[in-house]
C-alpha cells in the first residue's frame, strides 16, 4: 500500500501576534523620562551656584576694564575662586558678598582695589585648603631620640614648654576676618524678611547664626595665636562660688562640677553622685539621708545661682547694634 501524505495548507489571512515589548526596554524609557525630568528641575544649591557663577564673571568683566594696567590683579582673583570650596560657591553667603563688592564698586571705580582684596579674602577664608587653620592642631608623640634624652635627664628639671604664637601676618588676617564677618552679621541684622523668608531653611537668622558660629573659631584661634584668654568678661564667664555645706570637701567638689558644665543644668542625681563621691573619697561618714538631704539644699542653691547668672547675661547681651540706643 503506498502511504498517503497529508498535506496542511496553512491560512496566510490569519492574524499575525505582535510580539511582546522587553521589559527591558519599557524600563529604559521610564529611567530617562525621569531623568529628563530631574535635570529639568535642578536643586536649589545649583540655582544659586549658577547665579554666584554669573554674577562673578559679571564682576570679572566690569573689573577687568577699569584694572587693564594691572591684568595680574584679575588673574590671582580667578586663581582665589578656583581654588575657593564648592559648598561656599553655592551659598547664599557668597552670593552676599559678591553682590555687595560689585554694587560698591561700580558706585566707586577709584576704590575697586579694594573691594577685590575684599572678596580675595572672603575667599582665601573658604578655600580648601587653608594655610590658618581654626581647627586645633594634634601634638605629635616625641621621637625616640628625643625620648632617650628624656630618660638620660631624668633626674633634671625639665624646661616648660614654650608656646608658639603666630606671625604678624596670620593674625593680621583672622583680624580682617573678624571685621568683614561682623559687618556681614550686621547687614544680616538689619534686613527685613517676610513671612515666606522665615520658613526658608536658609533664611537670615540662620546665616547669622552661622556666621557668629564662624566668628567664635575665630576668635578663639586669634587668642591662640596671641597667647591671650579668650574671656570677654561676660557674666556668663563668671566662676560660680559654693559654701552650702559645713564640709569643705563636698563644697569644693561641688563648686568644680558646676563650672566645668558650661552653663548645662544639672539634675538633682548629677549633685547626689559629686556628694557620694566626696564622702567615699574623704571618708566623711555621712549617711544616706544625709547625703540626700545635702544634694537637695546644694541642687535648688546652684540652681537659683545658675538662673541669676543667666538672667543677668541675657539683660546685658539682650538685642543687636540696632538696639543699643534704647538700652538704658
């Protein structure tokens, strides 16, 4: 028998499936949508470095034409802004005193060296790498020839060590620091805000405070340099004094806990442990309700001190230079 082959006609009018679209690619398209949409919408630090950057070739341009004669001048303020922080190039801060400089120097060309220096400063102060340094420096472990001399002279006084005070030049310059930042603290002072203004993250109650923060390690680093203390004679400086107790032990114990806080409140536990303390260690032979008794009395008496001295401190400082007229 010959075999039968069956042949299948297929129908060419049938429908054709479209094939399914990669996930792949589906998410490729959503990955670019969105980041065209968060490059349509840059952050604010760039807005503001993009304003900075344009108000400093603004500067750059007017101060270019008045300085022909001296095209260095130009040059090393270029040289200053490259080498200036990128966080302090997108601040409001800068942006401050950029607008400042080029406001006064284009009301007065015949002092435009000046304004330059001005803004060299303010960024060799934010600039990355820092030839003054506000931060305290680590000592460094002696040697070990320097150790051996040490053992051999033993048994001899040893010279105190002599501090280093800084060049004519490095305080010069914390002192120009010191005044440009408090002109600027100033001016922050006196600008009125709106509603609006006062909810921004970087209104100019937080540029002051941040400023003053700024004006503080200064402070304390030119009185480093100058080997001079580093009190103002504020009230709040003032050491608290304690003789509550008939037992000079606890009294004296008390006293250099309370000064050593730095203005923080203590609690009633914190006094009750200095006493405990002084009792083991002098052998006083007080007993528990004693101590307690002695905690509580020492806790409401440094207590009320520690409010005196901070109500007096706030009426002394209370206000800014605007109102030290008023103040009787």
């Amino acid at each position: 028998m010959s075999e039968v082959n069956e042949i299948i006609v297929l129908d060419d009018n049938e429908d054709e499936e479209e094939p399914p679209r990669p996930a792949a690619a589906n998410a490729t398209s959503c990955q670019s949508s969105n980041g065209k949409e968060e490059e349509s919408h840059p952050s604010k630090a760039q807005v503001i470095s993009a304003q900075n950057k344009a108000l400093f070739n603004e500067f750059i341009d007017y101060c270019s034409k008045l300085t022909s004669e001296h095209p260095e001048v130009i040059s090393f303020l270029q040289g200053r802004y490259t080498k200036a922080n990128p966080s302090y190039l997108s601040s409001v801060e800068f942006q401050n005193t950029l607008s400042r400089c080029l406001t006064r120097v284009q009301a007065k060309r015949s002092k435009i060296f000046v304004y330059i220096n001005e803004l060299c400063t303010a960024l060799k102060a934010n600039s990355q790498k820092r030839k003054v340094s506000l931060q305290t420096q680590t000592m460094q472990p002696p040697t070990t020839e320097k150790t051996e001399v040490l053992k051999e002279n033993d048994g001899e006084a040893e010279d105190p060590p002599v501090k280093k005070t800084g060049s004519k030049r490095q305080i010069r310059h914390l002192e120009n620091l010191l005044r440009q930042y408090s002109q600027e603290i100033k001016k922050l002072q006196e600008k009125e805000m709106s509603l609006e203004e006062l909810e921004d993250e970087d209104s100019s109650y937080i540029q002051e405070s941040r400023l003053k923060r700024k004006l503080l390690r200064i402070f304390e680093k030119l009185c480093e340099l100058k080997d001079c203390s580093s009190l103002t004679g504020r009230v709040i400086e003032q050491r608290i004094l304690y003789r509550g107790t008939r037992y000079p032990e606890v009294n004296r114990r008390l006293e250099k806990f309370i000064n050593s806080s730095r203005d923080l409140f203590p609690d009633y536990g914190d006094i009750l442990r200095v006493v405990e303390r002084a009792n083991d260690k002098h052998s006083l032979g007080l007993m528990r309700k004693q101590m307690q008794s002695m905690a509580q009395d020492a806790f409401r008496e440094l207590g009320n001190k520690l409010q005196d001295r901070r109500h007096l401190d706030m009426v002394y400082n209370f206000g800014c230079h605007l109102t030290d007229t008023y103040k009787s």
